[in-house]
C-alpha cells in the first residue's frame, strides 16, 4: 500500500478522534514520516507516526495500525477505512491480541527500527497478559494488562524527557509509595522526526482496587452525610510529601523579585486577554487585577522547583496503602519544556482546591432548584478546602507559612483559565469558575 492512500484515509480518520487537537479545525496535509512494521500475518501490526498540519501549525501522532481480512464486530469503532489490499484497517489500540506485541516487546527489549522497548531493571512484567482498554482520553490512550499494568500510549508524542516517565522512575527509584513504579516504555529515536529521543508508550503499576479521587469526592457530596474531609486532609499531607520528594529528586530554585514582578504582568496579561472571551470576569477584574499587582512585594522570596503541573481530583487514587498520584505528563498542550520547568508548588495546591470546588458547585449547578442542595455542597466544599490545607501545612511546615498572597493569586489565575475553558467547551458550566471568583474577590 502506498503512504499516499494510507495517509488519504488518516485524513477523514484523525478528525474524529478524541485525541486529535485538530478536532473542529480544518486539516491540511497528512504526511506518514515513519512505518515499522511489528508483525506480521492476520492480524498485522505497524506502528505508524504521523505529521498532521492544522491551522498553519504541524503535529505529529502515533499509531499503532491494525489490519485484517475480517474485522470482528467488536473491533468496528476502531475502524479506519478500507485498504487497496482488501484488509480492513484499525486503531491497534482497540485490539488485544495488537497491543500484547508492544507488551512483550517491553518486556523483552525488543529493538524494531528506530522504536525501542525497555523494561525497569527488576520490573515484573507478564507478556501473557489479558489486554483490555480504558475509554478514550483527550490525549492518550490506556490499556490495561491484568491486574498489575497499565500502558499508556501517547497519542502526540513529544522530544525529550516526559515528565510522566521521568518524575515517577525518579521517585519511585528513591522508594517513594506515592507513585505508580513504571515499568517500563518505548520510545522512538534518536533523530527525525523529533531530534532526540521521544517517549511513546509508558508501562506502570496498575492499582485494580484504587477508587478516583473525582469519583469518591462527588459521591461524597451527592451522599449528603457522608465526610469526606478527612481523605481530603490526607491528600493534603501526601501532596506536601509529593513536593518534599520532588525537591530532594530535582532540587530547587528562588524567584527573585523581578520574577515576581514578570509573573504578576504574565498574569494581568492572561486575565486581559480572558476579558475579550469571557465578558463575565469583568465585574471582578479589579479585584483579580489587585491580587496580581500586590503579588512582588508581598510574596516574598518564592522557592519554585518540579511540580505536577496538572493537578486535580481526576489526577489521584486512592489505594489501601493512602493517596497514589498519577499523570505526571502536565497540561499536554503545553510545550514540553514548560512542563518540565520548576513552578511554585503552590501552583499544584491551587489546582486541587479548585478541584474541590468544581466536585461540589457542579452538583449544586445541575440541582439549581434545590437551595438546600446548594447550601450543602457549598459547605462540603469549605470543609474540604480547608482539609485539604491543613494537611498540607501539616506537613510542608514553614514552607506553607506566609503563602497566602501567593496561593490567592495563583487560585485566581486557575480560575481564569477555567473560565476561558468553560466557555469556549462547556458554557453550562462557566457559572462554576465566576463564581468561585465572585466569593473570592468579596
């Protein structure tokens, strides 16, 4: 088959995929920059990158592409058209007996081209396996492998170090139980067409029996007697002991004033651009604008070092032995070096709070009728929050002392960003950020 009615077919495909950050633009060219082939036979297995080019900016994605003479039913919503050869062509995703071949490829350190496998030196990887996959994401895709690994395939896939590789075989390695182990990954390269070397697929320790933390807390809320505070108080402390491990794996650094001074411009800048898309922060722009502009002289010093960068409910288990955080990787639209840079870590406790916000108003929002409800989920939210930071200082110690400034204005700066998500996503729900603004801002 040729690259040329391949690549035809990834361009009516790739648009519809969750995972595509294309979706709703209009797709130029599709180019296939490399084809390795895995297996072969019925099923046969490529691993494909593609370079998609989308509102005048260029992407690449990867692939694992499936064929076969027949597609069973239960692999049709994988289907991607029709090859010259008469096989049926698939997201290998979607396939068990597929993804067992990246499976035992880890776990034997296979060598295929330019792909390379790797296991975790004393990583315990069953390549027998029963595959199956997790619903789609907005940018990766999980399988899961019995009951002790989870893959993770990295649709847009970047050079260099990934932070959700490197943060946890870094704590992990130093005997942290506050991270999934990897297990191990493939990675494509060196060379074209990311430079230098860029991680794939992840393998990590699976937690079978772990509940999400976005899952418990709103369950939580919609029981009405049920507390949640202190599970809240304990992610606080794991979440402090998370950034004490972060600082002796990656060390840290100091804003000076003049940092500060630059993050309280970049931050006025975010919110006026946030003022053209979203008219509801205007009332309460003075307020924010304050908070920013008091931020240098009142901060202080400011020690800044790795973070998780996309924290929130969604991000943690919970597991017999306490809180586990997952998804190092950060904001995936964000340059990989941004996510790689050292932060506040702050930024991560803001994130959470707000996390915590959006698990109560969120029922209160679909429940609008019920002022009791709201009352109450409200409450649920303050006990939560402050929870939460208590377990944090608990254990960050002097480090949280005098944080407030600091914390207030990187809530707000969350914030912000939400609002401008909401309404350019989910317009139901921008009552959630303004109003967490509106009370934050009185």
């Amino acid at each position: 088959m040729t690259h040329g009615a391949l690549a035809d077919l990834l361009a009516s495909w790739l648009p519809r995929q969750r995972w595509f950050a294309g979706a709703g633009a209009g797709l130029g060219t599709v180019e296939i920059i490399s084809d390795v082939r895995l297996t072969d036979g019925d099923p046969e297995l490529r691993h494909l990158i593609v370079s998609a080019r989308v509102a005048g900016e260029t992407a690449s994605y990867q692939l694992l592409l499936g064929s076969r003479r027949v597609l069973p039913g239960d692999l049709e919503p994988a289907r991607i058209g029709t090859l010259p050869d008469g096989r049926i062509g698939y997201d290998g995703a979607f396939d068990p007996a597929l993804t067992a071949v990246v499976l035992a490829g880890i776990a034997a350190g296979r060598q295929a081209g330019p792909l390379r496998f790797a296991a975790e030196p004393g990583a315990r990887i069953d390549p027998g396996a029963a595959a199956r996959m997790l619903p789609q994401t907005h940018s990766n895709t999980s399988i899961v492998f019995g009951d002790r690994a989870i893959l993770k395939l990295l649709r847009r896939p970047y050079g260099g170090h990934h932070p959700d590789l490197e943060v946890p075989a870094a704590l992990a390695r130093s005997g942290s139980r506050l991270v999934a182990t990897p297990l191990g990954w493939l990675e494509y390269g060196p060379g074209d067409p990311f430079g230098e070397p860029a991680v794939l697929a992840i393998l990590s320790e699976f937690f079978p029996n772990a509940g999400n933390g976005w899952g418990l807390a709103t369950a939580s809320v919609a029981a009405g007697p049920d507390d949640f505070t202190e599970q809240a108080r304990l992610l606080g402390q794991a979440t402090a002991e998370m950034h004490a491990e972060l600082t002796a794996a990656f060390g840290t650094a100091t804003l000076s004033a003049a940092d500060l001074a630059e993050m309280s411009r970049a931050m006025t800048a975010d919110l006026d651009r946030a003022l053209g898309l979203v008219p509801g922060l205007a009332a309460h722009a003075a307020a924010i604008r304050a908070c920013y502009a008091d931020l240098p002289a009142s901060a202080g010093p400011v020690a800044i070092q790795r973070i998780h960068g996309d924290y929130h409910l969604g991000q943690v288990l919970h597991t017999a032995g306490g809180w586990v955080v997952l998804d190092f990787e950060g904001e995936p639209s964000v340059p990989l070096a941004t996510r790689r840079a050292m932060a506040p870590a702050l930024r991560d406790v803001a994130g959470m709070l707000r996390s915590f916000d959006y698990a109560g108003r969120h029922q209160a929002l679909a429940r609008a009728a019920d002022r009791e409800f709201a009352e109450h989920a409200l409450e649920w939210v303050r006990r939560c929050q402050g929870a939460f930071t208590d377990g944090y200082a608990e254990r960050a110690g002097e480090a949280f002392a005098g944080s407030g400034p600091l914390l207030r204005a990187l809530t707000f700066q969350k914030a912000v960003y939400e609002a401008v998500y909401e309404a350019r996503h989910r317009p139901d729900w921008l009552p959630i950020p303004l109003a967490a603004i509106a009370e934050a801002g009185t």
